[in-house]
C-alpha cells in the first residue's frame, strides 16, 4: 500500500526532536525528583527520545502521505464499519468481558482495571489503524504493541512486576524457550516443522548427565552431546528430505524413538530405571542459574548467550547469501532450485541446527535444574511452535525471521509471567494461552478467501 | 499421482479405492499378528480378543475422528482431539457425579453433541477466521488440556453403573465393539455418498473443488461433525475402558491417534485415508504394545515402547517411498485380496500357536508342571531355546486331535486352493491388457465355492471351518 519509511518535510521533523527532547527533559526531572538512580535515569531518557522519534517519524508519515479520501462509495459510517469490522467486534466483545467481569467479581472495578482496559482497547485501536500501515513487519509491531501493553498492565497490577529479579527471571526463561525455537524457526522458514525438539531436549538432559556420572569430563560431555545433537538433526532431515509433507510425524518418531534410546542407555547397568543422577559441574549451573553471573555483572550468562545468537541470526539471515537463500527456497522451491540452491543441502542444515540448539537447550536447563529428567523439554512441545507462530513465521514457509520469534517468545513469557503474577494456577494458565494465541494470530496471519486463490 | 488413477481407473469394481498405501499397514499388521500369537497365545481367545477390543476401540475412534478431518485437506491434523476426548471424558464424568446424566441414551448425546459442537466451532474458525488448522487445534490443544485440569485436578469419578462392566473385556462381544462396529459400518456407508467424492475432491484440490461448485464451506463443516461424532464416541469408549475420569490420560491419544492415522496410509496433506488404513494403524500400535510387552524388559519397558514407536513409526514413513517403484511392477495391486491371502496365513500360524503348544505340553508334562506355577503372573518371558526350538516341534497328537485334523484338513486344503487360485487369477488379469477378465475370475471362484462345498460335506463333517474350532 504505503513505502515502509515514508519521509517527512524538514520542520515536521524538528519539531519532532523538539518535543522529544522536552518529554525527555521532564522524564530525567521527574526521575531526579524521585531519586531513582543515575544509570537508570540515563538509561530512560535514551530510550525515551529514541522511542519517541521512531514513533513520530513512522506514525506521523504514514498519516502525512495518506490518499485523500474520495467522496464516493457508501456513507462514511458504513466505510468505517467495513473497514474496521473485525476490530470493532473485539473491541465490543472486550467491553462486554470487562463489564460481566466488573459485575461478576467484587471489587474488580477498581482505576487499574480500567487503565488496563484502556491499554488493551488502545491495542486494537492501533494495530487496526496503524497495523496496516506496515505491510512488512506488521506481525513483529503487533507483537511489540501485545508486548508493551502487557509489560505495563503487569507492571501496574502486579505487586513487583518490573522489579530486577522478576525481569531477570522473565528473561532467563525467555532465554531457554528463545534458544529452543532457533530451530523451529529456521525449519518453519523451509516449511517445515520439528517435534524432535522437546525429546531431544530431555535426551540431551539425561544424556549430559550421565556422561559426567560416568566420569567423562564436563567440558568433553557437552561437545559430546552437542554433537550427538546435530547427527540427531542431520538423521531427522535426511529421513525427512523426501517426506516433506510429513516432515511433523517424521520427526515425531525419530523423536519417540530418541527419547526412548536415550532412556535405555542410562539405564543400563542401573536398577533406577531412567533415572540418572550425578553433580554437575559449577560452571555449567552457573550458566543457567538464577543467581548466575556473568563477567561480575549479577544476570545468568545464558541472557547474554541468547542475545548474542540473536544479533547473530537476525543479521546474518538479513545479509548473508546463507540466509537470502534459505528465504528464497521458502518461498518457491523450484525457482529457488533455477539458481542452483540445493535444497537438500538447507533443509538438512536447518534440522542440524535444530538438533544442535535443542541439545544446547537441554544441557543448559541441566545446570537451571541441577537434576536430569527425560521430561523437561516436555512442554516446549507446544511453546516453540506457539513462539514461531505468536511472532508470525509463516508455518508455509519463506516469510518471518527469528527476530519475529524473539517477540514471539517474550509476549509468551510476559503472558505468563503475568497469569503467575495474578494468581492463576497452571491450568488455567494453559487455557489462556489457547485461547489468546488463536486471536494473536488472527491479527496478522489471516489467509486470503479461496475465491482470490484461484 | 497418475500411477495413482491408473490403478483406480483399472479396479472399477473395487468402488476406485485400492490403495497400494494400505501394503505398508497389512503386511506390519500380519507381522505383528503373527508374531504377537507365537509369542503369547492368549491374544486369540475370548478373553484376549476382548481386551483387545476394549483397549484398542478408543484408540481407533480417536484415529476415526482424525481422519475424517485429515481428509478435508489443508493440513488439518486435529492435534486437540485427545484433550477433546478428555474433556468429554472429565465433563461425563463430573454431570454423572451430580447425578444429571444418568440414562445411557443421554450420555451417548452429550458426549457426541460435545464433539460435534467442538468441531462445528473448529470448521467455524477456519472458515470465517481463516487461520490455518493446525494453529486453531493447537489452540484447542492448549485450551482444552488447561480447562479438563480445572474441571477435574487428579483422575477420580466413577462411570455410570451400566457402564462399569464394559470395561472388563472378558468377552468379544461387548457394547464397546458394538459401538465400533456402528462407526465402521456407517463411515462405510458415508463412503457411497456424493458427500464423500466431493470432501476428497476438497481434500487433494480446494480450488478445483471450489470453481467446479462444490460447495466447500459445507463440505468442511460436514467433514468436521463426522470427526466430532467419533470423537464423542471415543470418549465414551475411553470412559468405558478406565471407569473414571483421567484430565491428563485424553491428552497422550493426540500422539498416538497421529502416529496410528499415518501408519494407517493417510496422507495428511489431505484426499486420502480410509476406514480400513486407520483401523489396521491403530490395531498396529495396540499390537506394537503388546508384542513388546511379551518380552520382559523390566524398568526400561516403557522406553522400549517408545523406541519402537517411533522406529516403526519413521520406517513405515519410509516405506511408502518405495510404493510408486512396487506399482511399476505391480500395477494392479487389490489390497483384499492381499489382505486375505495374508489372513490365510496367520489363520494357520494361530492354528499352530493355539493347538502345538498344548501338545507340547502334554509331551514334558514336568515343564507342564512349571508353566501352570508360572502362569499366575501373565507373561513370562519364554527362555530362548523354545523361541527358536517351538515352530519347527513335531507335535504329538492324541486321538481327538486327529479326528479333528482330519476334519479340518479338507476345508484347509480347499481355502489355500481358492486363495492361490484368486491370487493368480487376479495377477492374469493385471497383465492382460483385456478389462474383460472379470467374469472369468467370478465364475471360477464360484465354481470353487461349489466343489468347496461338495468336498466339504463329503468327509461327513459339514460344519467345521477352522475358525470354530480354534475358538474354543
């Protein structure tokens, strides 16, 4: 419809800056006058000006270089009803909730509340009007408008929300799930989907575990693994290679059947029956515990890990040949194959990377738990897929990236982190999820009506 | 593909369906047979083939409800019919507790009401919404598993009273098979019907079936009430098997149902997959299990069966690889045919099974002794020697066995003689290039029937096919 960077004239941008500069002066006062400390006030007053100047120069273009309307067609009641019909009706279904709510529930009208039903109507408000705006990113800025809109409402409602230790918890988990989905996501790219993941997860779990019982030293018993955890994925994309279509069931049963070996090696010569046990090293606790540090700054090594697997994929599947190329076979097989891609050269790579990160998965929640079990990987079953999904990759192939499944995997983490904050057992927890994932998707990833396939 | 209407258009009088994908499921389903009667005959007798039926009905009607779904295409693998199952399993389970359900008519229309109205808001979804299937029955999945916790935290409950003795399996004919009989017998039926042809024809082709006028939307929402009724049915048969409610139990048969439905030839990108494939796939995996639970592994049991799962899983995948190479060769390939040449087969490994082990132990009667001390606990490994010793044994019978042998041995001899014959008939007629051999190949089986039946009668025993005899 629109460029993705519309440009603005000259004063409209100063008069940006301006009032950057002034929301950001009155932050940095309001935050001496409460005397928070230095670096965070710092810290707050970058992020607001840059934030507000991204804002201003996208938000504000898009409306700048809007079409005029034309004067035809059905009244502007009717117009505005056709084209925001779907937000309407949630915007309605919202307003219903939180009255039944309001009279079901003592004291639940109270000014949190209503703030937060006006963050949440503002959501859709702006991701129908805005949101269509951007054609290219539009799953990542609705993941980022969810993403805020919870933070805040969490942060309002819930008694230490924001704090340090909650954050940082936030983003430890972030960070394990965040690993786990690099594979889904680069194998959703090809069209694929890998359900291996959570067996090779506990396997590698177990795996690691018995290795260092078995007196092999540490750092050799995680080469090992990781190892193991890319002949895994090599075998699950050859195996799969001519199986495209049924590439989930495939993977599915080198799964099972992982997970059952693994279980069968460990427990030979044992009467424990699959259970393994041992200490694990300092080091590889400290990667992945809560009170873990890095380089003497208080936040478990694995947050930096993550961050830098990100920085690397984004990058690299933006500019190098590698990630151009793997977009170009998502998107068409047999033009891709035209310019001498191999295909089964990427969609073995992808599986390997996949078996390599969830091995890496599983060994680092082996020093989060300090314990092997088969079934930690159990519920990232579901979650990889939800985060590649929520984030907006396409499960066809060729469109997202893992920058959209970052966003993916945050949104999910906050969610749950907020259902914990508000008391929510894990069952209703996962109803929840269910039941949200289905209208986040429905936002952006909507497939055209058959009658404009044809 | 086109090998693939070539043998449709070739077998007309076999209603277009022959499939060659259905090799892959009869022949493990041989296998297994086989190999699961050598190692434990108790499977064929009444008590046995009544737990089997009672263990492996849910199983099959939950791979039901996947295909008929998987079938409308778009990649709709229904990864929420197990908690669907559990949550029609928890919610009976509850209402009968408050004493709302109570006659069985009402709970066989709750529990397929329940599924039809699930599935009715599933089809309704991808419809209108148009979000991809799999992420509204992941969606499902997730929603469904959550709220059957809510609704019952540990498993507990007792089923209705006139339900409790179903679950025991003691004899073939129970309720539970009636029901899965019902539900064999009516998905038959829909397979007749224009409903069918144009839900494949939605299945392998949407926009085809879209600009030829098939009416797709209500294709779709027919296809998913179908799934959602044997879903409901699943659920009755799952309560009937454990007589309580299980939240968590329901979820497992998602993966299962799955593995069974692509084990059973399915294609999940949708068009193909029938009643037959889906019941051998299941019934494969219910014999997987059992096979495996023959041999004693002891604490690793459960990981052995996940191991050969998925081994057998991935491998029968592979297989069906090599299917447009066995069609080059073998263009007319009738699955009943193979599925009744192979039954001849296991009918005398049964036989053997059933009637040689016996007499075995009326030769050693001091092992005899030690079988009957062993045979309070069910399924003791058998040492080595007799695994491999046991099949090539020279039983030593007595009197009446003779006699019956003697009985039996014509209507044998008869039924091989018939197979053969079908078999080479049916491969003349593949290599022929005449459409016109079909008379033929009915009037000799006829004639066959006829001389079958002489030679029957005139040993003087007119009735005693085999399978009489084995039952008892």
């Amino acid at each position: 419809m629109l460029p993705p960077t519309p440009s603005l004239s000259l004063s409209a941008n100063i008069i940006g800056l301006v009032v950057g500069i002034i929301l950001t002066v009155i932050g940095v006062v309001f935050g001496f006058a409460q005397g928070t400390s230095v670096q965070f006030i710092i810290l707050s007053a970058i992020a607001t000006l840059a934030a507000f100047v991204w804002g201003w120069r996208y938000v504000l273009g898009q409306f700048v270089s809007q079409a005029p309307q034309t004067d035809e067609g059905p009244s502007e009641i009717r117009r505005v009803w056709l084209q925001f019909r779907p937000a309407l009706i949630g915007l309605v279904a919202i307003l219903l909730v939180f009255l039944v709510l309001s009279l079901a529930i003592e004291n639940f009208f109270n000014i949190w509340n209503v703030i937060s039903l006006l963050i949440l109507l503002s959501i859709v408000v702006l991701t129908r009007t805005l949101g269509r705006q951007f054609q290219e990113n539009r799953s990542a800025f609705i993941g980022v408008m969810v993403l805020s809109g919870l933070f805040s409402i969490g942060a309002m409602n819930i008694e230490g929300f924001a704090s340090t230790m909650n954050i940082k918890s936030m983003l430890l988990f972030a960070a394990f799930l965040g690993i786990a989905s690099v594979g889904q996501t680069l194998v959703a790219l090809l069209g694929g989907l890998d359900l291996s993941i959570p067996f090779i997860i506990g396997a590698a779990n177990v795996g690691l575990l018995y290795l260092i019982s078995l007196g092999v030293p540490p750092w050799l018993a995680v080469i090992l693994v990781l190892t193991i955890g890319v002949a895994l994925g090599v075998i699950n994309g050859l195996l799969s290679y001519r199986l495209q279509g049924q590439a989930l069931i495939v993977t599915l049963g080198t799964g099972f059947a992982i997970s059952g070996g693994v279980q069968i090696l460990t427990s030979i010569g044992t009467a424990y029956g699959g259970n393994v046990f041992g200490t694990v090293p300092g080091w590889l606790s400290n990667l992945a515990a809560m009170n873990g540090v890095t380089f003497g700054m208080p936040f478990p090594p694995v947050i930096a890990i993550w961050g830098l697997i990100i920085l690397i994929l984004t990058i690299g599947m933006r500019y190098t040949v590698y990630g151009r190329y793997l977009y170009a076979l998502g998107v068409n097989r047999t033009s891709a194959k035209r310019v001498m891609i191999s295909e089964l050269k990427y969609w073995v790579t992808m599986y390997a990377i996949s078996g390599f990160f969830a091995a890496l998965t599983g060994s680092l929640l082996l020093g989060w738990s300090g314990g092997g079990f088969i079934g930690v990987g159990d519920q990232y079953l579901f979650l990889t897929l939800a985060a590649v999904v929520v984030g907006g990759t396409s499960l066809l192939g060729g469109q997202g990236g893992y920058g959209f499944t970052v966003i993916g995997v945050l949104v999910l983490q906050v969610l749950s982190s907020f259902l914990i904050g508000i008391g929510l057992e894990f069952e209703w927890q996962q109803f929840i999820f269910g039941l949200l994932i289905l209208p986040m998707v429905a936002l952006y990833a909507r497939s055209p009506h058959i009658r404009t396939q044809i | 593909m086109s090998e693939a209407t070539t043998v449709s258009d070739a077998a007309p009088s076999q209603g277009g369906r022959s499939y060659p994908f259905l090799l892959v499921p009869i022949s493990l389903f041989f296998l297994l047979l086989g190999l699961a009667v050598l190692r434990s005959p108790s499977l064929i007798t009444s008590a046995g083939i009544g737990s089997a039926v009672i263990v492996a009905t849910p199983l099959i009607l939950a791979t039901y409800a996947l295909m008929a779904v998987v079938i409308a295409g778009r990649g709709t693998v229904d990864l929420s019919v197990g908690p669907l199952i559990g949550f029609v399993n928890v919610t009976l389970i509850q209402l009968h507790g408050a004493g709302v359900l109570e006659s069985p008519l009402a709970v066989f229309a709750y529990a397929i009401a329940v599924g039809a109205a699930y599935q009715l808001l599933f089809a309704l979804i991808v419809i209108y919404v148009r979000v991809q299937p799999i992420i509204v029955s992941l969606s499902g999945y997730l929603a469904l598993s959550g709220l059957n916790l809510v609704i019952l935290p540990r498993p507990g409950g007792v089923a209705p009273q006139w339900m409790a003795d179903w679950g025991l399996g003691t004899s073939i004919f129970s309720p539970v098979l009636l029901i899965l009989v019902l539900a064999s017998v009516g998905w038959m039926l829909f397979t007749q019907t224009a409903f069918f042809t144009h839900l494949r024809l939605m299945g392998s082709d949407e926009r085809a079936a879209y600009t030829s006028g098939v009416p797709i939307f209500v294709v779709r929402i027919g296809a998913h009430l179908i799934s959602g009724c044997f879903a409901g049915l699943a659920a009755i048969a799952f309560t009937a098997l454990i007589s309580s409610g299980d939240p968590s139990q329901g979820t497992t048969y998602t993966l299962i149902a799955v593995t069974a439905l692509v084990l059973g030839g399915a294609s999940l990108a949708g068009g193909r997959g029938g009643v037959f494939g889906s019941f051998l796939g299941a019934i494969n995996l219910y014999l997987i299990t059992f096979v495996l639970a023959t041999f004693n592994f002891g604490a690793v049991q459960s990981f052995v069966t996940n191991l050969a799962y998925g081994t057998i899983l991935v491998v029968s995948l592979l297989l069906t690889l090599i299917i447009p190479f066995i069609q080059r060769h073998l263009r007319n390939f009738s699955p009943l045919l193979y599925f009744v040449a192979l039954s001849v087969v296991a009918l005398s490994v049964i036989l053997h099974a059933t009637f040689d082990y016996q007499s075995q132990g009326q030769v050693q009667p001091e092992t005899g002794a030690d079988q009957t001390v062993a045979s309070s606990q069910m399924l003791t490994p058998i040492d080595r020697e007799q695994i491999y010793v046991a099949p090539l044994e020279m039983a030593a019978p007595n009197q009446q066995e003779s006699a019956m042998r003697a009985a039996a041995a014509p209507v044998i001899l008869f039924i091989l003689l018939m197979v053969v014959i079908a078999v080479f008939l049916r491969v003349a007629f593949s290599q022929s290039d005449r459409r016109s051999l079909a008379p033929v190949v009915a009037v000799v089986i006829l004639a066959l029937v006829v001389l079958g039946a002489y030679m029957m009668r005139y040993p003087g025993s007119p009735n005693a096919p085999p399978v009489s005899v084995e039952a008892e």
